[in-house]
C-alpha cells in the first residue's frame, strides 16, 4: 500500500453502518470523528461526547473495528478544556489581547502553569469520556486566526509556541490516563510554522492541515501563491517533528468546506488529478499516513445525489 494510514474525516452524526462498509470497500482503515469546529466548537464537542456513550454509537465503532478501521475524535477542544465560564475566578488563566486586557474569546494564557495544569487533568478526562481503543490523539486549540496571547510571558512567543506548550501540557495530562498516549501538534492556520523556542514532548507528531491551501491546485505548484505560503513550513516541520507518526490533513473531499459550511450540501466531484500530485509531493516528504475531511457527504447527501466519491478516493491513497 502506498500509505499505511488511508483515513476519512466525518461529523459524528453523518456516521452510519452504510459508510463504515462503504470505507472498507474502499481501502480505508482510519475514520476520523470530527464535532463541528468553529465558534461553538465545545457545545459540538459536547454532543459527541453525549452521542459516544450511546449504543448505537458503540456499535458503530465495534462494526469499524470488525472492518480493520480505526477510530478517532479529531476536534478543536480548547473552549471545552478550558470552559470560559472561569474567567470570572480566573481571568489570569485566559489569553491577553493586543489592548493588554484580559479576554475569555479564545484559547489560553500559554504562560499561565495553573491554567495549563487545568488543561491536563480536563484532557485526561476527554480521553476517557471519548475512548477508542486507540493511544494516538487529535486534540487541537480553538478554531480561530489571530488570537494568540500578547502577555508579557507570552509575547515572545510565536502562535506555534504558544500552542507547543498546550500540546505538551495536554500530553501530560493524556499519560495520566493512558501511558502509551500520543497527540498531534496541528499545523494549521497561525500555527503553521514549527516552533521556534518551545520543544516537544517525546510522543507528539506532526499534523499537517493547509486549509488555505489553492484545493484545485497542487500544492507545490511554484505558480500558485497561496499553495507556496501554506507548503513553505513543512520540510521544517517535518525536519522539527519527525516523518513518525506524521499524518496529512488535507481538504480534497471536504464538501463542508466547498458547501461553505452551509447546509444542503452542494453537489461534489473529487479533483483527482490534483489530489494525485499532492500525494506524490506528500509521499516524497516521507508522509505514511494521510486524511481528509470528508463531511458533509452523509445521509443528506446520499438523498439529494447519490453515492459519494470514497471508493476513488481510497484508490489514489493505496495506488496514486
């Protein structure tokens, strides 16, 4: 197989038995379960959380592991690690803005060590409240661009360095619940660059999103400004992180995001030519494991136009 890991990305709720086989028949052996980002991010991460308890949603994750899927929650979880409701006890826990005050919006104070305590123990109840079976995390920071801490300790710092110390600070608290534990560092939006002064802990790797990105175009095209801002970091982040573990996090099936995030789905067709690129570029880095995004592609979409394209996708992933 070209790539190890060969995964999918859906919305909890678009999960279904029909997908599952639908993976399989596919090539694909890891399914992503993604509450919806954004703003509310910690109320979407909250339903999921209610929704895994539920029979139903067991044995939809039994039926994946009789198929050879792995299963794991990728979710912008920082709001609900952090709960913004205490910022009245603990406004010093929360980011700074530009203006010096304190604000409750988004993210954390990085330099704060209650607050990154704070984080640790909620992760390793995250962990235990989303149990898979599986020791590899996809726990990320708040859903946003440019809201990055700018107290005196943290200004310093870059927004990569700034999320570094959350990561290793979730890490920490991952291990309590689970020694073989390991998480991601996303590489995406202002957290794109690898850090420059925070180092990580041994069990995080590289997660790589380029969101950004041209998606009709390959992402090393030289000829395409916005494909060479979002691929400039990566030899580095590989060269800071390591090829192990690393994981692509691409958009080429992503109708959420070509639906702009609106519902009823917009019809979709899977770009494979630029997708082929990409993986040859992605496979020369050294990448084993690549996913998509592939909401918005469930129920509702099956009913208005049929089946989706996963059994082309999964093709290009085993066979370029």
């Amino acid at each position: 197989m070209r790539f190890q890991t060969r995964g999918i990305i859906v919305h909890p709720e678009e999960l279904t038995r029909e997908w599952i086989d639908r993976m399989a028949d596919a090539g694909l052996n890891a399914l992503g379960l993604h509450p919806v980002g954004g703003i509310h991010a910690d109320q979407s991460l909250q339903r999921a959380i209610d929704l895994h308890a539920l029979p139903e949603s067991r044995a939809l994750r039994a039926a994946a592991a009789l198929r050879g899927i792995s299963v794991e929650y990728e979710a912008h979880a920082m709001a609900w690690l952090l709960p913004r409701h205490l910022f009245d006890r603990h406004p010093d826990w929360f980011r700074m803005d530009e203006k010096g005050e304190r604000t409750a919006d988004f993210n954390l104070c990085a330099s704060n060590p209650d607050a990154l305590d704070y984080v640790s123990q909620r992760t390793a109840l995250l962990a235990s409240l989303l149990e898979t079976g599986s020791s590899k995390y996809y726990f990320w920071a708040d859903d946003v661009s440019g809201y990055a801490c700018h107290c005196p300790a943290c200004r310093a710092l870059t927004a990569s360095d700034q999320q570094m110390r959350l990561v290793n600070a979730m890490l920490r608290g991952l291990r309590m619940y689970d020694k073989a534990a390991k998480l991601c560092y996303l590489a995406y939006v202002d957290a794109l660059e690898a850090p420059k002064k925070v180092a990580p802990l041994d069990g995080v790797f590289l997660e790589y999103a380029p969101i950004r990105r041209n998606h009709h175009r390959p992402l090393n095209d030289p000829d395409c400004a916005e494909n060479r801002r979002e691929a400039q970091p990566l030899r580095d982040l590989i060269a800071f992180f390591g090829a192990k573990d690393a994981r692509v996090l691409d958009y080429w099936m992503d109708n959420s995001l070509f639906s702009g995030w609106k519902k009823p789905p917009k019809p979709f067709a899977l770009d494979e030519e630029t997708m082929r690129r990409d993986l040859d570029f992605y496979a020369s880095l050294g990448f084993e494991s690549v996913t998509a995004f592939g909401c918005y592609l469930g129920p509702d979409y099956q009913a208005l136009y049929g089946e989706p394209p996963l059994k082309g996708y999964g093709a290009l992933l085993r066979n370029g």
